[in-house]
C-alpha cells in the first residue's frame, strides 16, 4: 500500500527528491534509506535503472520552497531571477 504523497520528508530526502528533480540518477547513486521512502510516497519511481520524478514528485518539487539562494546571495535579485529562469526552462524543455 502506497503512503500519502504529502506526508513530511525529512531534510536528507527532500535534498535526495530536489537532486534527482535536478541531475536525475542511476539506481546505484542513491541513499538507499531516502529512495525508499520517496518510492514508498510514490514522489519517484524507476525507469530503465534510473530514478525518474512521478508526477506527484515534481508537484512536491515545485512547491518546495527555495533552498539555500546562492544566485540571490552572489549576483542580487537579478542573479535570482536569472537562475529561476533557467530552472524554469531546463523542468519545460
């Protein structure tokens, strides 16, 4: 039985969950503890040996709110807007 998608994740899954919404990973580069639950939550899956985003996953990525904001911190509100942007078209594409 699948647990609810919503359920809280601890801070090492939410990285896990935004690192594979990012970069995308094979079975084998994982934290075995981390995917299970994000499979157990039905927020990722596997296709062809790789950790893909359901869909539910990316509507829990992309409610996240910001990490740490290096963009805003190194280049300004313009930098922030830049890197947003570029987030944007890279899930769009």
């Amino acid at each position: 039985m699948a647990r609810r998608s919503g359920a809280p994740l601890s801070p090492n899954e939410e990285k896990t969950l935004r690192r594979l919404a990012h970069e995308g990973a094979a079975e084998s580069e994982r934290d075995a503890s981390d995917v299970r639950r994000l499979e157990a939550f039905e927020l990722i899956k596997t296709v062809d040996g790789r950790f893909v985003l359901t869909k539910a996953g990316r509507r829990r990525v992309d409610g996240l709110p910001l990490a740490d904001d290096p963009d805003r911190i190194a280049y300004g509100e313009d930098g922030k807007a830049l890197s947003q942007l570029y987030a944007w078209s890279r899930r769009n594409s």
